[in-house]
C-alpha cells in the first residue's frame, strides 16, 4: 500500500508542476544552518495535499530530505517527515482548520524524552499561492486570494489555477527539538511548547508576507471622516469659513480619497513583471546586503522604512525587492506631484499614498492625513517614506525634514500597544538615472515638473547601462527604545491626537539625526564611487593607472581593517578591474603614454562623479582629517594631532551624519592614527607622527585622503573669513549665509573648485548653526554676530591644514567682493597667510 501510494503521489506531483511555477527562498541548507548528520522534519501551517506536493518538489530540486520518507527515532518509526499544525476537525461541511498536537508531533517528543542523544530540527515552511491583501469588495478576488483564510477543496483548485504560477515558498531555519525537550519537565508540555511555537512563528510569517488584513479602500476613508479628530476639524473649518458642515464633511472626504492607497495585488504583480524587465535592461544587477535582518523585524512589529533619497528609482526598487524577497509591500509616502494621469493610478495600486507639500494652514487635511498615518501604524501595515524630503542633487545625505516622523512618534504615543521599528535603507547607484538633470539644477537651470511626457522621454534611458545597485539594510531600531533614551518617563502620561509635549521637538531632532545616521551606516563602496574619489583628489583629475589601481586597493584596503560600521558593503575584485569597469561605463577615458597609460575626467564627467565621491565622503571623513593635518605640516605630536581633529569634528559630524558622539570620537582618532601608521601612510618616534618622504607611493596616497575633505574645510574657512571681515555686531546669520555662498561660487570658478555642493547654501547654514550651537559665535539683540578670540583662534587652527595659497586667495575675493558693494574698515590680517 505505501508503494501504491507513493507511486500516485509522484503522478500527482509531476501533473500539478505542469502548471505551478515555485519561488523559492531559503533553499540552502548551509545558510539555514541544517546539519546533515541530524534527521530533518518538515512543518506546514495546514494540512493540504496540494501543499504537500510542494513541498516534496522543494525538497527534491534542492537536495533536501524528503518529506515523504520514513523517519526512524530510534525503537519507533514515522511515517512521512513532516507534519502539520492545523487541520479540518467537525462535520461534514462544517469542517474548520483548528490547530492540533499531530500524532507525529507526540511520537517526537516521546523519542527525545526517552533517548537524550536524540535531536530532530523542525523546519517551518511557509506556503502562499499568490500573495493579496484582503479585499471586501470583491467575492472573486476573496476566493482566489491567499490571505489570512484557508483555502477549501473547491476554492483551492481555482487558487492553484490562477495563482499557481506563482507561487511561493520560504524555507525557514530548524528549531531544535532537542532544546525544546531539555527545557520541558514532560513529554506533554513539550509537546503543547512547540506547537505553541510553530503557531506564533506561522502568524508572524504570514503578517509579514501577506501584510494586515486589509479592508475595502471605502470602508478605510469612511472611518476617517468618522474619527473624533477629523470630526473636530470639520466643525472648526465649518465654523471658520462659514460654510455648511456637509460641505466641510465632503471636503475631508475629498481629502482622504486623494491621499489614500489603493494596493492591489494585480497591479503589484504587474509591476513586478515590468520592474524584472526593466532592472535587466538598465543595471548589471542588484546586490541585496542585510536583509535576514529585516524579515526578523517584520514579525515584531510595524516597519518604517527609511530609504535615502537618490532616484526617482529609490521607491520601486525597494518595494521591489522586498516584494521578491516575501515581504509585504509597503505602503510609500509620494509627493502629490507624482500624482499624475496614468502614473498616478499604477503607484496608488502599488501602494503609494500622496502627501501635498505643505500642510500649512490647512487645519482639516492635516487632521485627515494624520489620523491616515495613525490607522496604518496602529494596523501594522509597513509604511516607507523619505525623511530627506526631496531627492539628493549633490549625493549627499540631505538634512532630515521631520514632519513624518512627527506624525510617527505621535501617532505612537497616542497608540503603543504595537512596536514600530525603523529600517534605514541605503540605496547606492554606480550611474544614476538622473544625473544629467541634477547637473543642470546644482548650475541654475529651474527643476523640472514631473510629467507623463517627461516620463516617456526618460524611457530612452532604457538603452543605456547604469551599472550595478545596491540595496544595503542597516540596523533596525525600536522607536520605544529611541524615546527612552531620549525621554524615559514618556509612558508615565496620556496622549492624545492633539497633544504636543514640551519634549517633543528636541526628540524629533534626535531621531531625525539618529535616522539619517543609520542611513550612512549602510552605504556601500562600489567601483564607480571609489575611482571617483581618488581621481578628484588628484590636481588634474587624472593619474597613472597602475598608481590609481593600486590607491583604490590601498584605500578600501584601510577601510576594510577599520570599516566604518558592521553593515556597510564592498566592492568586488580589485582597483585595475574597477577602472576598467569605470572605462566600459563612459564615466573615465584612457589616454595612451608610452610609460604607462593616464586615466582622467573629462568634461563633465568630472562634476557628474563629485555626487558619487559624495556617496562615500561620510566613510572617509575621519583618516580624511587626520591626513589633512599634515598638508602644510611635516610632523604633528600625536595628542596636538587627536585635539586638533576632534576641534574640527563636530562640524564635520553634523554635515555628513557621522555615526561617533563628540565624547567617544577621540577613542577613534587614536584607532584611525593607528591604522595608518600599520600602513605606512603615516610615520612614528614615540609620540611624535610624520609624513612619508616626500614622493612616495604613501606620501601620494596620504595627500589623495587629504585632499578628499580640503573643499569641506576650504568652504569653512571662507564663512570665518568674511565674518572677520565685517567685524563684530555688523552683519546677521542670514546675510553672511548670502555672502559666502556668493564667494563659494565665485571661487569656483576661479580656481576650478569642480564640484557643486562647494557653494550649497544649506551647507553654509549648518554651519553657521554649529558656530552658535558651540558658542564660537552669538546672536545681539539687533540680529547680528557677535564673537570674541574664540572665532580668531579658528581662524589661526586653519594655517595648520589650509596651504598659504588657498587662504590669501579667500581673503582676496573677500576683499574684491567688498570693494564692489562698500568701503569698510580694513579687515583683521592672517598672519600665517604669507608663510609656509
């Protein structure tokens, strides 16, 4: 009879993958950390002969033990190695899944209570026909979909014919019978122990990969417009504008139906297919790092997925991928400008819900927007939007804009029964979509308006390469955990949809900085960036090729002996493999010389690759420094060295979100000192440190790292020099901003400075912000700065890294730019300006 049996599952089996197409995920048993020499069982959340089919399939393609084969504990024998944890109990047409304690759950149990060698790994596999969000509106949809209900006989053959092709399976990692057993004092409890285990673990896998149930879009803006919050701001609008309450309702309404998503499971599938075409016309791949991570966060709690902001492409690849990699797709935070016909309709259904720029002075779309964040934090569903606001022109981290966030941490503290964790995302391109347009912006040229038409133009993007991208996952972290550092008794009081603790802004600067900082953690080196970095370190953006080969080794060599955080990523191969790489791609050319070939920029070229530098300037912002002490110095004392770097830290800190505290950066200035001397790029005699001889292959390598921060601290220097210039009490925050954007540029032009972000105004801001925050300067009760020696003294540090040269020339276009406006008094001298 078991040969019989066997003989038609196997029938069965080969007919049903006539049809059935599989994604599989989890299918290496080293990954999952199986080990062979232990019997293996399988587990399936409900008993279903179709289920089972495939499983055994899964096992047979990827080399795993069959689930369909005896299995011997020791005196006793089971029959199949798997076993399920619910199945149909009651009469006939009334039969429900309900869970059980299998047979073969208790005959385990028993074997292991009775031999203490014995251990079996039970692993759960996870099976979906299809992956829908449940719909109230649609019986069909209802019928076909695999949801949160179990599939009868019926309704399971048309899931298996319309959904059959695809269909996915996870296997997951073992649980070790064995050390539930230890920890069990009876054979019965450690039977109902893990049972109760497989249970919790298939509902979290479920709610991760099919997401909350979902009700019918209607039903979602209905109660909205009934919540007391919304209820408050339609009367106060009524009341306000004089205007009946209906047409108040129907405005809220309006409101909510322009901001909700819409996802459907066809539209998510058809992109799918779209996006898997599009990736492998335009990119040589994507490379996915962390992601184990994330799919354990997925069944704590809500996620907030906190991409960086580079491309347009930034929102459908990460839904993409986590669409690929069984997770749910989340539901994005858009710009209302995205919005548009055609385009519009396809992202809602994909999960995108609009957001208009501005709430401001509109009392009732901010009530109805915030009680939308709140219903989908309090239903679990995940959530993405991007805290920079606006997409990166220069290839920075942009500065946060805190309103998401706001709305998170106070939909949170009005509701906190259901964790919310947030996932930093770092999306690294080695050739970005966009490129050419930023180009334009960061000249002047006005941004433009997305458009169906513009939409078209781009897809003649789709006959160029733009190489390969990275999607990094950096650590998650609980937003409880975040707000008990910040502030530790926010659970001793109640909240509600108004309420504004004193507290609050000060948290959500620092959760806005902890978010952007967790960003950069992940970021990734690539090819493209690298040989970027060191070619616009060099005085003519070019350098002999075997010499630049080697400086990238040498460069991601260093940074691989002290990696900037545990989750940032690589690149692949070595430095002659990337310049060739960066040649085939159009971004550098090769000029033959008979004692060696010259690799250079050309063009353009050189200030489209200052935004992939940028990239990765936060990972080598510190050896960056330390190099950068020793331009216009031979030999520095080792503790002058630690206190001159950290001095300079804090603004450097606050413009590229680097991830140490002021406290803790001195510990790893002494680690980075270290790590170059290990190599050789900086030279020591007790406490005293050296350059190398003048020439050599480190000297070359250690002025490349310098170089990489000189503009940073240039940029520094001109706003020190034209407010000395002015003098004290004689100018605001706002006008020297102005000023020293102003002679930014035109430095830039002068002494070809070819990189944008050189006379970003923003940057000039967060400076200014720093001085004040560090006391360097302060604010009269006309407006104006004022400052004592302490500003001079930082004008006096500068000698120290900034050559003679670059510091006269600041103070000349200080002097030539105030000349052409108005006489002033005689600016304060650099007296190190004439010296070397």
């Amino acid at each position: 009879m078991f040969g019989i049996s066997s003989f038609f599952f196997t029938i069965l089996r080969k007919i049903l993958f006539l049809w059935v197409r599989t994604d599989v995920i989890g299918n290496n048993s080293k990954d999952l950390g199986i080990d062979p020499n232990k019997p293996v069982v399988y587990v399936l959340q409900h008993s279903s002969l179709s289920n089972r089919l495939v499983l055994e399939q899964e096992c047979l393609e990827n080399h795993f033990p069959s689930a369909q084969q005896p299995l011997s504990l020791g005196e006793d024998t089971i029959r199949r190695s798997h076993f399920f944890i619910y199945e149909k109990q009651g009469q006939p047409f009334r039969r429900r899944y309900r869970p059980v304690i299998n047979e073969r759950l208790k005959h385990l149990a028993a074997a292991a209570k009775k031999d203490s060698s014995l251990d079996v790994q039970i692993v759960p596999v996870s099976l979906f026909w299809g992956r829908a969000p449940e719909k109230e509106k649609s019986l069909f949809k209802l019928m076909l979909a695999d949801t949160w209900s179990v599939a009868g006989r019926i309704r399971q053959f048309f899931v298996i014919l319309f959904h059959g092709r695809n269909t996915f399976v996870q296997f997951n990692k073992p649980i070790s019978l064995r050390q539930i057993v230890d920890e069990s004092e009876s054979k019965a409890i450690a039977t109902r122990k893990l049972a109760r285990v497989l249970r919790v673990h298939f509902r979290l896998m479920r709610q991760a990969i099919v997401g909350p149930d979902l009700s019918h879009r209607r039903t979602l803006v209905s109660s909205l417009i009934r919540s007391n919050a919304v209820k408050e701001a339609i009367k106060e609008t009524a009341r306000k504008e004089k205007i009946p309450p209906l047409k108040a309702k129907q405005r809220a309404r309006k409101y909510a139906d322009e901001i909700a998503s819409n996802v459907s499971i066809a539209a998510v599938r058809f992109l799918d297919i779209l996006l898997t075409w599009v990736w492998n016309k335009i990119y040589n791949g994507v490379k996915i790092n962390n992601i184990e991570t994330v799919k354990e966060t997925a069944q704590k709690g809500a996620i907030v997925y906190v991409p960086c902001h580079r491309s347009h492409i930034d929102y459908l690849l990460l839904s993409y991928v986590l669409y690929r990699n069984a997770l749910m797709v989340p539901h994005i935070a858009a710009g209302i400008n995205l919005n548009m016909p055609i385009v519009g309709p396809i992202l809602r259904r994909g999960g995108a819900f609009f957001m208009r720029r501005s709430f401001k002075n509109n009392k009732l779309y901010t009530a109805v927007f915030n009680e939308y964040m709140f219903s989908m934090f309090t239903r679990g569903y995940p959530v993405e939007y991007f805290v920079e606001g606006g997409r990166s022109r220069t290839g920075r981290t942009l500065p946060p804009k805190a309103g998401m966030l706001l709305m998170t941490v106070r939909s949170f503290l009005r509701d906190s029964k259901k964790p919310i964790y947030f996932v930093p995302v770092y999306v690294g391109y080695e050739k970005i979509l966009e490129a050419r347009s930023y180009l334009g912006e960061l000249k002047g040229a006005k941004k433009q308006k997305e458009n169906v038409f513009g939409l078209f133009k781009s897809l003649r993007s789709l006959r160029s390469s733009f190489g390969q991208v990275s999607v990094n996952f950096g650590t998650p972290f609980a937003l409880e955990d975040s707000l008990n550092a910040i502030q530790a008794d926010w659970r001793d009081h109640t909240y509600t949809q108004d309420s504004r603790p004193e507290w609050l802004p000060s948290a959500i600067d620092a959760l806005s900085n902890q978010v952007a900082t967790s960003i950069n953690n992940a970021a990734a080196i690539n090819p493209v960036n690298i040989v970027a970095t060191l070619l616009l370190a060099t005085p003519k953006q070019a350098m002999d090729e075997r010499m630049l080969g080697d400086h990238c080794d040498a460069v991601v060599s260093l940074m691989k002996q002290f990696p900037y955080s545990d989750v940032m990523s690589f690149p692949e191969g070595k430095g002659s493999d990337w310049i060739t790489y960066m040649e085939s791609m159009g971004l550098a050319v090769r000029q033959k010389q008979k004692l060696g070939d010259i690799i250079a920029l050309e063009g353009a070229s050189a200030i489209l690759l200052t935004y992939y530098r940028n990239n990765i300037l936060h990972l080598m912002a510190l050896p960056a420094l330390v190099a950068s002490m020793f331009q216009n110095n031979s030999t520095l004392r080792r503790d002058k060295l630690v206190w001159l770097v950290s001095t300079v830290y804090p603004y450097i800190k606050s413009e590229l979100f680097l991830r140490w505290s002021e406290e803790e950066v001195e510990a790893v200035i002494e680690r980075w000192i270290d790590t170059l001397c290990a190599n050789n790029l900086l030279l020591k005699d007790n406490d005293n440190l050296y350059k190398p001889i003048a020439g050599s292959r480190e000297f070359v390598l250690l002025d490349a790292l310098a170089r990489t921060i000189i503009p940073t601290l240039e940029r520094y220097y001109i706003a020190i020099a034209i407010l000395r210039r002015n003098g004290r009490g004689t100018i605001t925050a706002n006008k020297l901003e102005e000023q020293s954007t102003m002679m930014a540029e035109r430095m830039s032009i002068l002494y070809g400075l070819n990189a944008p972000e050189f006379f970003d105004k923003s940057l000039f801001r967060n400076f200014i912000n720093n001085l004040k925050r560090n006391e360097i300067i302060q604010i009269d009760d006309n407006g104006n700065i004022v400052y004592d020696e302490n500003l001079d003294n930082v004008a006096e540090d500068a000698r120290l890294v900034l050559n003679a040269e670059m510091r006269q020339s600041i103070l000349q276009v200080a002097i030539e730019a105030e000349n052409k406006s108005e006489a002033k008094e005689p600016p304060p001298v650099d007296k190190a300006a004439g010296q070397n």
